[in-house]
C-alpha cells in the first residue's frame, strides 16, 4: 500500500480514496467481530457460506480502491516533476520540495516580514520613568527677600535597558528660580529652566569593568553620587553648601561631559571598588554655563580618580578617597590649576546616619597657590516616623582667589526633622544659620514636602 503523507503540522490531510478505503476497513473489523456471535446464533451452514462470500467482496473492493490511490498519486508525481521542468536552467538544480511541504517563496516573504519587528521588540527596551519633586515654603533675613512658597525640582528619572550589556539612564530637571554661579546670582527670578542633569549611555562587562559616557555625576566624595537632583532620599532639605550644585553657588565640579569607568577591586572582605573619569571640566569664564556640555573652553580635559571601600565585616560602613584635576582658562589672566582632593567616611543603616567629608582645592596660578579647605559632618536616627537630624558645615575661600572669590568663608549648624508621612512623601523642618566673613550672619527657616511618583 502507498505511503500516507502527512501535512506540515503533523496531521494526516486524506484525499477521497483513502477514505474509502478507511471506511471499507471498518466495516471488514466490524464484520470480524461480529461474525463469532453470528455463529453461535446461526448455526447453519448457509448462513457461514454467506458471510465468506460478503467478506470476499470486500476485499475485492479495497483492492480496487487501492489501486486507484495509486494512480492518483502517480498523477500526482509526474505533474510536480514536469513543474520543475519549466523552471530556466539556472534554478534546475534546486531541490524540489517534497509533497505537502511549505511553499518556499511565502516562507521567505513571512521571515522577512518578521524580521524588523524581532529586532524593534520594544519590549527588550522598556522605558521606566520615575518622577521626584518638592514644594518649600521659606524665609530668611537676607537682605531684599521675603518670605515665599517655592516649587523645587521636578526630577523625571529615565532608564532603559537597551540590550543585555547597553543601558541608557537621563535625568530631567525643571528648576525656578535665578542661577547662583560662583556665589553671583544671575537670570530671572521666576522663570523655570530645564537641565538635562544626567545623560548616560552605559556598557556593563562585568564587575570589575564597566562604561558610561555622557553627562554624569562626578565621583569626588560620597554625596554627589549617593544623593542626585531631587530631596526626596536625602535626610535633609537641602544639600551640604560643599556639594551644592553649581547652578546654586556651588564650587564643586558636580557635573562632568565626557568618559567614565567603574568597578570591583578585587579585594572580598575590603569591599574595594574605582571610579576613573575624564571630562571636559568647567567653565572659568564669566557668564558661562558651569558645565562645559559641547563645547570644551581649552583643548585640556579633566579626570578623576576615586576608590573607596565597603568592607563586608560591618555593613553600612564606607570610606574612601578621590582626586580630581582640571587646567582652567579664565580670560585675561594665566591659567589656574586646579586639584581637589576628597576624602569621606560615612556609616549608614535603616537607623542611624554619620555623614563625614572634608575636601581640599589646590589652586596654583602664576607662581602663587590657593588654598580652599572645607567639611561638613552630619548626623541622624530614626524613631518611628521622625527622623531629628543635625549638620555642621564650613567652607572658607580666600578672599584673593582666582576663581571663587565671592564664595568667602561660610560655615555654621543646621538643625531639623525629617518625619514619612508616606513611603511617598515626606515633611522636613529645617533651621540653619550660616556666618560669614566680615557680613552679617544669615538665619533661615525651611518647611519643605518632598514626593516621589
């Protein structure tokens, strides 16, 4: 008998003459069984004679069936052969497909129809965005202020995981208020900017080795790069004045374009992990953006190196180092270079806060060196809901300096809560007092909301 064929999924497709001979095998099985009953019930000779002459005709039938689904196949063959005939010389060598086998051509138009959707599967790169924001109400006895309900930063955080090994991460920042440059306040006062804060491609290797490049946070000390744009994490309502960002009188190079490398060292009770950047550094020219994001005011670049270690023995504890360098070239006089040199020792639980920094500037021009020294040390704990906290801080910039002259000496205690009215939201209460050199001393109270969603 000819062998069936099958259809590509795997079910048996029957023409109409094998279900003939399918149902003529039946009704033969059937008779089968019957015939022993009939026997007993009828036991005479006719009777059995009968039954052999129906089966014989039977029989006879299928073979005739049978013979027919061979030459339907047969007709079948021959005309696939005499198709493939017909095709030009230069394909005559293709295989021809078996029977009941797929058409090549629709196969290949569906692959191809599939084949971008497969490489733009939008769910291999998911957009997650995460949003921070606060609302402040303050005053203070600076002269010419008063008191204000103040909107914050609105802090949408991007990330993407991009492929296994490529991620993307930005951080958008709308902000009010003027720019505080150098300690020189500039810009409107109730106008609201947007800053493309953080904008990172990102190549994970492994632990050891991995690379960002794009606009980052600079690794000098721990606050920078544990506590980004937003208040919400942070224990206090504002930042230390040392890690203050540079669009608020900041004098840290916080913000950095350019290439950044990050990793493990190989050191399993100590923890030990570097942070090696090299970047465009910042603008010494007055007026100018801080952070020098197309265009680089010297043919110099900046770079960084940080290590730190969180030994495994006593969880929350972490302490390290960074120093950084940049050549800056402010106009109409000689350039200054500049080395800040960090240190930290910070221990962190679900119930205790110690935040410790101090920092040094070298600035070196014409033959002359610049000294700014400054720290900060903070301490919390949490009971409940409520979260008392206290920091001192001081920054003293000499009164000649090439660059942050206006800053002068400022130092002084905050004191505050922070209490959860949610894990979403938070209220913080904040007194601080700042002295400064040969100006009266500055008190200002802070009430702040601070959310995530």
């Amino acid at each position: 008998m000819p062998n069936r064929t099958h259809s590509p999924i795997g079910h048996q497709r029957l023409n109409p003459g094998q279900t003939l001979v399918r149902s003529a095998l039946f009704l033969l099985v059937a008779l089968l069984v019957n015939v022993p009953l009939r026997a007993q019930q009828q036991a005479g000779s006719s009777a059995a004679d009968s039954d052999k002459q129906t089966i014989q005709m039977l029989l006879q039938r299928i073979e005739r069936l049978e013979a027919r689904v061979s030459q339907l196949e047969t007709a079948r063959t021959t005309s696939s052969q005499a198709a493939a005939a017909s095709v030009p010389s230069n394909q005559a060598t293709t295989p021809t497909p078996p029977p009941l086998a797929a058409e090549p051509e629709p196969r290949q138009e569906q692959e191809s129809e599939h084949l971008e959707p497969e490489r733009m599967d939008m769910s291999k790169t998911l957009l997650r965005m995460r949003g921070f924001g606060d609302i402040a109400f303050h005053g203070s006895n600076t002269p010419g202020s008063t008191t204000a309900f103040s909107l914050g930063q609105l802090n949408l955080f991007v990330t993407s995981d991009i492929s296994e090994k490529f991620k993307f991460l930005g951080e958008i920042v709308f902000e009010g208020g003027p720019d505080n440059i150098y300690g020189v306040p500039s810009g409107e006062t109730n106008k609201f900017s947007v800053d493309l804060e953080r904008y990172l491609l990102q190549y994970s290797h492994n632990d050891y080795f991995n690379v960002s490049v794009g606009r980052y946070h600079t690794a000098i000390g721990f606050y920078n790069t544990a506590y980004h744009h937003g208040s919400f994490f942070q224990t206090t309502a504002n930042r230390p004045f040392l890690f203050a960002f540079e669009s608020r009188g900041g004098i840290l190079p916080l913000h950095n374009v350019g290439l950044s490398v990050t990793g493990r060292i190989p050191s399993a009770p100590l923890g030990l992990r570097y942070v090696a950047e090299i970047g465009n550094g910042r603008a010494a020219r007055p007026g100018a953006r801080p952070v020098q994001t197309a265009v680089d005011e010297n043919n110099g670049k900046s770079f960084n190196l940080a290590i730190f270690s969180r030994p495994s023995q006593v969880p929350g504890l972490q302490t390290g180092f960074s120093v950084y360098h940049d050549r800056l070239t402010p106009p109409g006089v000689p350039p200054v270079s500049q080395t800040i040199m960090a240190g930290h020792l910070v221990y962190q639980n679900a119930r205790t806060e110690f935040l410790n920094e101090a920092i040094v500037f070298h600035q070196a021009q014409a033959g002359r060196v610049f000294y700014i020294p400054g720290f900060y040390t903070q301490f919390s704990r949490r009971f409940e809901n409520v979260r008392p906290f206290f920091r001192y801080q001081y920054v003293n910039v000499p009164s000649d300096d090439p660059i942050y002259r206006a800053v002068g000496r400022r130092n002084g205690p905050s004191v505050g809560f922070r209490y959860d009215l949610s894990d979403f939201v938070n209220f913080k209460a904040q007194y601080e007092r700042t002295s400064r050199r040969r100006l009266s001393a500055l008190d200002e109270l802070i009430l702040q909301l601070s959310f995530t969603f």
